[in-house]
C-alpha cells in the first residue's frame, strides 16, 4: 500500500460537492464547497507531481458528494478490481462509477460484494500481498468480509477481520484505516488505543515498525491528522496542521508534504487516502 503510486482513481470536488448539504452527508460546520474544491485541486496537484497518472471519474452533477472520497466503492488486487457495497445508504450508488471508470480504462473486474453484504475500501489494509486486514464496523459487516475472503481465496489471499470500537456513533465515520496508515513495507502511522488488539499483534510479529502520531493531533482533527498518502515508500501527502504527527513520520525518514484541507478533510471525515483509489503501484 506504499509502493510507488502510479494510477489513481479521483472525483473532483468541485462536481461532486458543489449542491452538498452538510446536514445531509453529516459534514462539519467549517464545510464551504468553493474552498473544498480549491483545495482538493491544490491536493490533486500534489498528487500528479509525484509521477502517478490521475483518472478522473465523471463530472456529471449527479449530487453524490461523497465520491470526491474514491478509495471507498472499490478495491483493486492484482487480478483486478472488486466493486464494493457500500455501508452508508447515500453512497450506495457510487460503486457503478468506478465500475464504469474501469471498463473505460481497460482494468478487469475480479467481482463484486453483493447485499446484505457490505464492505468499504477504507476498511482494507493490506498487510503483504498475500493478507488482507478488513474492519468489521458500521460500515463493512460479517457478510461482506466473508465474500471478500470467498473471491481472495482463489488468489491464495488470506482475509482476516478485525473488530471496531463504535467510537462517535453510527453517523460518524470509524474506519481501519482511521487508525492506521502505511508509510512502507515495514512502516506504518498509527492510533494504538483504537487498533483492534489482534491486528496490532499481527502487525508485530510481522515486524512492521508502528509510529504513534500525536493523540492529541488525532483527536483535534477528528483522526485525519492520521489519514496520510504514501505517493512511494517514506513519501507521504498529509493535511497542514498537525505538525506533531509530520515531524513523527520525518523522524522515521520521511517526507511530508502538506495540504491546506479544513474545508475538505476536516470538515468531511476524509483525509488525502480516502481522497484515492490507488489502481496501479508499482
């Protein structure tokens, strides 16, 4: 999850957000869609300049303010991609985006995650390239992540499912990668107290070295401080602010570059992973 990015999936902002309402799509007072979609496209920026290719899913006004958050609807192995379903009932329609944008760019689709079951890609971590890490919370369930583990296992791909604390409540947003960012092979940005404990001990024995960020960062933030892309090992794109937490992961020899993202990440419950759906690193 920390190899060179070089194919990304994205929704810009400024199509997606630009009618939101933030009572509908629980998003925080400091939401403004004009300055969200300034700084997704400062974002966007950042993440061409790092070498990966950007595909664009549709501009059409078609109000799904949430698939800005492309990492979500699916989730992409090495024999293709697989259409998730999705937990929150307002994004249950954004899986067909990303099936349509895969057929346009020539990616196989491996299948699909069917309801009742649901899983979303913020939920995944792949520990190597053989373990899959899936949260069991309000937005993946036990169905899903058996279906995950049903279409791995041909690919010799082990799925393990991990319990997740409710945190703030059903409307909001706990995913395993709230609590957990890869920064390379062996390194990874985390929140132990809310790390499902079994998943902490795989991490572990498997030798990956866990940098603690800032609990206080992580707090103030609502766990975006956190959420933090690895554009190559040790290269990472994180939101401005939470200077604790970059000098953290530049202290384990990374790079940090930052984002001006309150209107965007902050405001919305998604950080610069959850802005991306990763399709090729290499």
């Amino acid at each position: 999850m920390a190899a060179k990015l070089r194919r990304v999936l994205m929704r810009s902002a400024a199509s997606a957000m630009r009618h939101a309402k933030p009572a509908e799509w629980h998003y925080g007072p400091g939401f403004d869609a004009a300055r969200a979609a300034r700084q997704h496209q400062a974002f966007a920026e950042l993440v061409a300049a790092s070498g990966a290719e950007v595909e664009w899913l549709t501009d059409d006004d078609d109000g799904l303010a949430d698939s800005v958050f492309t990492h979500d609807p699916s989730l992409v192995t090495e024999q293709g991609a697989i259409i998730l379903a999705m937990g929150k009932a307002l994004r249950r329609a954004e899986p067909a985006l990303h099936e349509s944008a895969y057929a346009r760019m020539g990616v196989p689709i491996l299948g699909r995650i069917e309801f009742p079951g649901s899983v979303e890609g913020g939920d995944c971590v792949w520990v190597d390239r053989q373990t899959l890490a899936i949260g069991r919370g309000v937005r993946t369930n036990e169905a899903g992540i058996g279906q995950m583990a049903d279409l791995l296992r041909p690919l010799g791909v082990d799925v393990f499912g991990y319990d997740l604390p409710l945190w703030h409540g059903e409307d909001a947003c706990l995913h395993l990668m709230s609590v957990i960012s890869p920064l390379a092979d062996d390194l990874a940005l985390v929140h132990a107290p809310l790390l499902p404990t079994a998943f902490y001990q795989m991490l572990r024995r498997r030798g990956i070295t866990l940098i603690e960020g800032d609990a206080d960062e992580f707090r103030d933030s609502f766990g975006l401080s956190l959420n933090v892309l690895p554009t190559a090992p040790r290269e990472v794109i994180a939101v401005a602010g939470f200077p604790k937490t970059a000098a953290a992961m530049e202290a384990a020899g990374c790079r940090v570059q930052t984002f001006e993202a309150d209107a965007l990440c902050i405001a919305c419950e998604g950080g610069p992973t959850c802005l991306t759906r990763p399709v090729l690193r290499a």
